[in-house]
C-alpha cells in the first residue's frame, strides 16, 4: 500500500463504503427474493476478501518496514494508520449518532 498513513485509512474506509454501496444496490434490485444456499458462500467469500483486503492495507508496508530493519517506522506507520482509520470511523459514528447522516 502507501506509506502515507492517511491513504491507508482512506483506501480502507473506500472499501468498506463500496462493499456497502453494492450490497445495497443488490438488496434493492433484489427486492423480496428468498436467499439461496449459495448466499451463505458468496458472503464468506466476501468477508475472506476483505480480510486479505485489509490485511494488504493495513499491514504491507508496516511489514516491509520491519523486514527492512526498521522497527520504530514500522510502528509508528501501523498505529498512525490504525489512529486515522479510528478517526474516521468516530467521525461517522458522530454523523450517524447526531442524525446529518
């Protein structure tokens, strides 16, 4: 991913708001239709995506960094990431909670 720790967050909430959106959509163009068996495959496969998905985000370069010998940077891009994906995320429970959104 990106050494930039704001990029980091911002490609992680881009996921999740997409994966949303589309599950969305899908519901709405779907209307009242009973799931299937299939239903339960396509929704493990999609959390198994996104756990690659977030893994890749949130930890690559931090590792890169590690193997490379540097600890301290590896740190600190991992917990600056994990801070601003917090930040976003209790920004939109703020939102959310206050009802602008």
């Amino acid at each position: 991913m990106s050494k930039n720790p704001i990029i980091n967050a911002l490609s992680a909430s881009g996921y999740i708001v997409l994966i949303v959106s589309i599950m969305n959509y899908i519901t709405r163009i779907q209307g009242h239709k009973p799931d299937t068996a299939f239903a339960p495959v396509i929704f493990l496969s999609l959390l198994t995506l996104s756990a690659a998905f977030m893994a890749y985000v949130f930890f690559y370069q931090p590792v890169q960094l590690l193997i490379d010998g540097k600890k301290k940077e590896a740190v600190k891009l991992f917990t600056q990431t994990i801070g601003v994906f917090a930040t976003i995320t209790a920004v939109g429970l703020l939102l959310l909670f206050s009802g602008l959104i």
